[in-house]
C-alpha cells in the first residue's frame, strides 16, 4: 500500500505541482478490482498461453490505454511525462513486488493456522493412541459374571458427537436397562462428544470390537445377555460415527456383525436408533438375537435435534414403554404405537420401526426376567 501510495504521488508531481494524488488514488483504486479480475481471467485463456509475446503486447498496448483513462479522470489534460512515468512504474512493479517477495493477497492467512493443524493432529494421534488403554480400564471396571446365574451387561455406543442428544440417549439407556436387569456394575459407555472427549472412551468402529472383545472375558458369552444400545444418525449405509474433526470410519452393517460374531456373545439384544436402522436387521437375525430398529431400511426416524433430551424413539421406548413393560416385545409395541400416533399427528412419513426376537433369546429373556428380583415400576429423568 505504502508502494501504491508513493507512486501515485510521483505520477501527480509529474503531472504538475499543483496535481492532487487524492485525485488519481481515488480513479486508481476504482479500476484496480476490474483489471484485477480481467488479468486473472484472460491468464485462462488458451490464446494467451499459446502465444506469450502476443499476450505481452496486447498487455501493454491496454495498460498505456488504462493509464491514459485513469489520468484524464483525475486531472483533465494529461501531461506526457505523467503518462510515460505511470507506465514505467507499471511495468517495473513486478519486478520491485518479486525482489521485495511481498504477499499482495487482500487476505493473508494466519501465520499460526499450519502450527495449529500441527498440534491439532498431534493431540488427535495421542487420543488415537490412548483409546485402547481406556476401553481396556473401562472393561476393568465392569463387574465379572457369576457361574451358574444368568446376567445381563450394557454397552452404549453414541455415535454422533453432535448433537448431544446421542450422548444423553445413550446414558439414559443405561438407566433404564440397569434398573430393569439389575446392571449394577455391568455396564459400559462409549461416548462420542465434542465437548468432551475425556470422560468416555470415543465411540468408534474398533472401539467397539475392543469393547465387545472384553465384555465377552467378562461375561459368560454363553449365557449372559448383551444389551447393545447404538444411537446416532443413519443412513442407508449405516450408523454415523462423527467426532467434529476426528477421522473416525463409519458403522456399516457388516462391521457390526464381524464385531459381534468375533465377540462370540450368544445372547444379543441389538437396539438401533437411527435413520434407516433397519439396514442392520438383516445381518443380525438368528435364533438367539433380538433386533429393535428404530426405522426400517427405507425411512428416517426423527426427534436428533440438539435441544431434545431423546429422539422420539428414544422417549417412547425407553422412558414411555420399557420400565412398565412385561417383556422387551411389549415395550416395542407400545413405542411403536407411540411414534406412529406422533408422527400423525405432526404430518410426518412413518419411521415403521421393527423388532425381530429369535426363539432362543424369547427363552432366555424369560429366564432373565424370572432370576431377577421384581422390578418397579419407575419414572427417569434425563440427565443433560
């Protein structure tokens, strides 16, 4: 700027004393944003590329003309040194820019912006690397299957670090099926939030595997009951799995299967509670599963808003349906009947939810019941 400046005062001294350089700031800066944009678009041009020296000269022969322009809008009658002046000038400003090595953008980037990128990957690749240790800790900490009777363990898996719904959905969860088979201690959390990244394990594709891996060293695989709780926005290629800039890979449902086949759990309640959770019925049906989809393959589910306390299947089936439910079967009922009546009612495509129970696990989930100490009937409240 202090280069402009200065040769437009010079220009205005050659034009004569009494030249004001307002004058021809004022016309120069008027036309800089033009001629700016036509250089910038006629460098494109496969003419201009083709023939260089045509392109000099054709360069030159307008900037004498835009010169000329430019003088006469701001002192009238042009004197012939200003002119020969303002073209040396112009012609010598790539080399004085180049030689000085100046940044003329309008907007410069942050000096501290590739540091920052730095130390943003850096502390990424340290929590990367300490999620195997904390999924490991959190293992530790859930309470070991007794021969002989029949448990049920938790594990939340949170996908979507916003909005915090999923977070808040997932931990509710825990309640709920905590107070229905008497968890107590047999739960885990992997929780994606952008806020806070500390408190929960990351909920990711192989944070499950490791998490289902130990649950399994924990359990007895072949006759305790997995209650697996997935939230998060779906598509019809899965569950998102999202961290705000954490490169986190998504859940299909071929990812979910391998990771609960390797596990060798027998017993498997599956609940998802997504759009199109119903991509991962399927792959997941046998004897001993039971299968709660939010939606089926084709629709979305609704309620993922950040200011919600719970998606809406998440309010009718676990807050609404499941703690004064006689079984899981009746609590879907119940919550489907729910939805589709609120989805009415605010003039919504039906989400049609689906549930899928194998004999198997129709069995163990009476057994479970009956070993249990009669539940009572209560209300949750969401915590935020």
């Amino acid at each position: 700027m202090l280069l402009g400046l200065a040769a437009c005062a010079l220009v205005a001294r050659a034009q004569s004393r009494a030249a004001e350089t307002r004058a021809l700031l004022v016309a120069t800066l008027a036309v800089a944003p033009f001629l700016l944009v036509l250089l910038w678009l006629a460098a494109d041009l496969p003419v201009m590329r083709a023939r260089p020296l045509l392109a000099i000269i054709l360069l030159l022969v307008y900037l004498a003309l835009l010169a000329l322009r430019v003088l006469g809008a701001a002192f009238g009658v042009v004197r012939a040194r200003a002119l020969a002046l303002a073209m040396l000038l112009l012609l010598g400003s790539p080399w004085v820019l180049a030689t000085l090595n100046l940044d003329t953008r309008l907007w410069v980037a942050d000096d501290t912006s590739e540091a920052q990128d730095e130390e943003d990957s850096a502390q990424t690749e340290v929590l990367f690397y300490d999620q195997p240790a904390r999924i490991a800790a959190a293992v530790q900490r859930v309470r070991a299957s007794q021969s002989g009777h029949t448990a049920a363990y938790f594990l939340g898996f949170a996908g979507d670090g916003d909005p915090a719904v999923f977070r808040r959905e997932a931990q509710f969860a825990s309640e709920v099926f905590s107070a229905r088979y008497g968890l107590e201690g047999r739960s885990l959390l992997l929780i994606n939030d952008v806020e806070d990244r500390d408190s929960y394990p990351l909920a990711s594709v192989s944070g499950l595997s490791q998490a289902l891996k130990g649950l399994t060293a924990r359990m007895d695989p072949d006759n305790d009951v997995l209650v697996l709780y997935l939230t998060s926005h779906g598509s019809e290629d899965g569950l998102e799995v999202q961290n705000g800039s954490l490169p986190l890979a998504q859940l299909a449902p071929a990812d979910l299967q391998e990771a609960l086949d390797t596990a060798g759990i027998r017993y498997r309640v599956v609940v998802v509670s997504a759009c199109y959770a119903g991509v991962f019925l399927e792959g997941l049906k046998n004897d001993n599963t039971a299968v709660i989809a939010a939606a089926d393959a084709s629709h979305t589910s609704f309620g993922c808003e950040e200011d919600r306390d719970l998606t809406w299947f998440g309010e009718a089936f676990l807050k609404d349906a499941l703690p004064q439910a006689a079984s899981l079967e009746e609590a879907f009922q119940k919550a489907r009947t729910l939805i589709t009546q609120r989805e009415e009612a605010e003039h919504q495509t039906h989400s049609s939810p689906q549930f899928f129970i194998g004999e198997g696990m129709k069995r163990k989930l009476a057994t479970l019941e009956a070993e249990r100490p009669a539940h009572e009937r209560r209300s949750f409240t969401v915590q935020r």
